[in-house]
C-alpha cells in the first residue's frame, strides 16, 4: 500500500512536502517524496492530499481504570487528601464501571491519536474481559504490597500467571509497582528479576508531591501520617533523603524504568543522575495536566534533559486531568516551557516513550522498518512544509484517519 498526504512528517526525519509512505504488512518498507515513490502495478494508494501525515502518539502514562472521573475530583488541598478521596470513590464503583471506563478511554486516545498507550492497570483481572484495544496497549501490572496483605512474592508470582495466560494483543507486558510509599523494597527487587528475566519495562511514580518528599525526607506531613495510621513500615523515612534519593541509593532503578512524574527533586538528585552513565540512566514522564491540577511544583525539564534523561509525556488519569488528548497535553508543556522547539515537544510523545519501551525504530517515528501505526490530520491550506511541526501542536480536532499495525482502524476523510 501507498499513503500519499500533503506534508509527511516522519519526527525522525525532515517534513516531506507531496510525500509518500510504502506499506507492507504491517511494516513501513519506504518513504519519500510522491514523485520518487510510484506504486507497484495493483498496489493500493490512499490519497490524503489535504492532510498531514505523522507516526500515531504514544501516551507514556495512563490510567485507563479512572477515565469515569473527569471532574469527578475537585482539586484538594492536600495530594493525601486526593488519594483519599479517589480510594473512597472506587469503593462506589464494580467491574463493570471500569470495564466501561477503560472502553471509553481507549476511545477517547483514539479520537486524538494516539495509537500507543502505556496503561496502569490496577485490576488486571479484568483483561479477560476487554475487547482488543483500537490502540496498541502496554499494561503495566500495578502492584502494591504497602500492608502486607499479600505477602510480595504472592503480588509478583500473581502477575507472571496472569502474563502467561494472557498472551498479549498489540503491545505488551510490564509491570510497576505503584511507589515507594506503597511498594515495598523487596517488591521493587522482584520486579526487576521479572524484567531481567522477561524482558519487561518497568514504570513507578516516584518524587510526585511535596508530601511524598516530607514522608521520606523528613517523616512527617500527611503522606507520612496516613500511612503510618494504615501501619505501613515508615522505617525508611526520616533519614535526610529525598524520595528520589532513597529509591535511588537502593540501587533498584536503571534504563528498564520509566518514572512517571519526577516533580520533586532536589540539586542532589540532579547530581546522582548526573553521576550514572547514560547508558543507565532511567526515562521519565511528566504529564502537564495532572501536574498542573495539583499545583506540583516546577518540573525540571531542562534539567533533564541536559542530563541526557529521556523525556516523555503522558495524560495520567482523567481523575487528575481533563483530557486524554496529548495534543493538548503537550500544549500544556510549551506553555510551562517557552522556547522548546515543537519537534522537541512532539518528540516526548513519539521517539522519546517507543525507546523507553525498548521500540526504538518501531514505533513513533516513519521510517523504514518501522510498524505501520500512522495517523491523518487535517493540513491548513498552503502550510509551509517548515510549519508543519507547529501545526500538529495546534491540531484542536479528532484525527480523520488512523491506521494501527498495517489496519486502517479509523477513517472520516472525505473520502472514506
Ligand atoms: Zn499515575
């Protein structure tokens, strides 16, 4: 097949103006301009000629379980306050709810395009039960062993069954215990084993609120009073370190790990990063709504990604965002960060997460090799090809087009 749009924008690779991209399979074989790359006799061409051509999203970061509570949390004084309030909310709610929101999440993440989704699923059980995703999904097993319920092998060998009778769809298997203030060392440990072994990528909030920081650090604030109430071992708190350090120091984090929000750090932190190889050195997310709806403070972008940290954006849940949109979502992020070049921005939600997966080259860019995850927005008459980066970041409709593996999954041009 043969995909021809106005302006290709392949993020790895200069715009295209009149490009073209050669399909096999589910593989992208050849791209270029339209004039160089004519089809084969009986080949299939899509004409999008009104359109801008670009690799589907990647969302590093998603609840998929949540996505019944937009607005359903008005923001608290307190992140603790939150938790409470969102644990109370879900005593409310049966299988069926989160079966029905996780359906109308993965709509809403197509609607916008994305086509990759690192999801956090708090009930795996209910997979079973979900239709194949129109998205191509990593879940991210969340686990939780804070009292002990369960002992932490029990949580881990319990996630290993599930991969094995769960052969996945599109996508794959990780796994992520859900903090340091829920998860134990010892669980962190194990997850690493499992990846080593498996070959799985990790995911963890870590240095999220302010809270979290005087839990650790100081051992005090409300985190650390209410989880002490719930008799979580507070025996790692107090101790002069940050979240982030005490994670850290553990030895437990490497390049397997993607760390979602990382708002809290310290100059100390930013040295201990900057003293890793880079080879080591883990991915993080930021999600500028969720942030932005706790008032978290500053997210060191630049910091990081002067360190060589791997940047990614993601949408959290919609209990702490108002959308699943990352078009949206990485407005947000130029707004907080003026000056960013919009191909940097977009490629927090491209290139960035596909090599936190270990995707490099596969998803989240066209080019030769790559899977076929594309998608189709509609182009402003006579747009430079140099502007074409900058109109993707201002795209405020649905994409008319998505093809997902080598499958045309959505289709509303006019010529549908
Ligand atoms: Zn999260």
């Amino acid at each position: 097949m043969i995909v021809r749009a106005r302006i290709l924008v392949p993020i790895a690779s200069p715009p295209i103006l009149n490009g073209a991209v050669r399909i096999e399979g589910e593989t992208v074989t050849a791209l270029g301009p339209a004039a160089d790359l004519l089809p084969a006799p009986g080949e299939e061409v899509v004409d999008l000629d009104q359109h801008l051509l670009l690799p589907g999203l990647i969302n590093a970061h998603c609840h998929l379980d949540y996505s019944m509570l937009r607005f359903a949390i008005s923001p608290q004084r307190s992140f603790t306050q939150w938790i409470q309030r969102i644990n109370a909310l879900k005593r409310c709610l049966d299988t069926e709810d989160y079966l029905a929101a996780i359906h109308k999440g993965f709509r809403e993440l197509q609607h916008w395009g994305t086509t990759t989704v690192c999801n956090i699923e708090s009930f795996p059980e209910l997979l079973p039960r979900i239709e194949p995703p129109p998205v191509r999904t990593w879940w991210f097993y969340e686990m939780i062993d804070v009292r002990h319920r369960t002992a932490t092998e029990e949580v881990v060998s319990g996630a290993l069954t599930f991969f094995d009778q769960n052969p996945a769809l599109l996508g794959g298997w990780g796994l992520s215990p859900h903090a340091p203030y829920t998860a134990s060392r010892t669980l962190y440990e194990l997850s690493n084993a499992c990846s080593a072994r498996h070959n799985m990528p990790l995911t963890t909030h870590l240095a999220e609120s302010r809270e979290e920081f005087c839990m650790f650090r100081d051992a005090e604030g409300p985190l650390y009073e209410f989880l002490n109430q719930l008799q979580r071992p507070m025996s790692d708190c107090g101790h002069g370190q940050t979240p982030f350090a005490t994670l850290w120091n553990s030895g437990c984090i490497d390049q397997r790990w993607i760390l979602a929000h990382m708002n809290e750090l310290t100059e100390g932190d930013l040295q201990l990063l900057a003293e890793a190889p880079r080879e080591r050195l883990p991915h993080v997310v930021h999600c500028p709504g969720s942030h932005h709806y706790f008032g978290h403070a500053t997210f060191q972008f630049r910091a990081l990604q002067a360190l060589g940290v791997n940047l990614c954006t993601g949408t959290d849940s919609l209990a702490s965002t108002d959308t699943l949109n990352l078009f949206q979502e990485l407005r947000r992020l130029g707004e907080s960060e003026p000056g960013l070049s919009p191909l940097t921005l977009l490629e927090t939600a491209t290139v960035n997460p596909a090599r936190a997966l270990g995707m490099a080259g596969k998803l989240g860019q066209i080019s030769p090799g790559a899977l076929a995850d594309l998608i189709a927005l509609p182009c402003p008459p006579n747009l430079p090809v140099d502007s074409a980066h900058q109109a993707i970041l201002q795209c405020r409709t649905p994409v008319v087009w998505t093809l997902l593996h080598g499958k045309v999954t959505l289709n509303q041009t006019a010529y549908a």
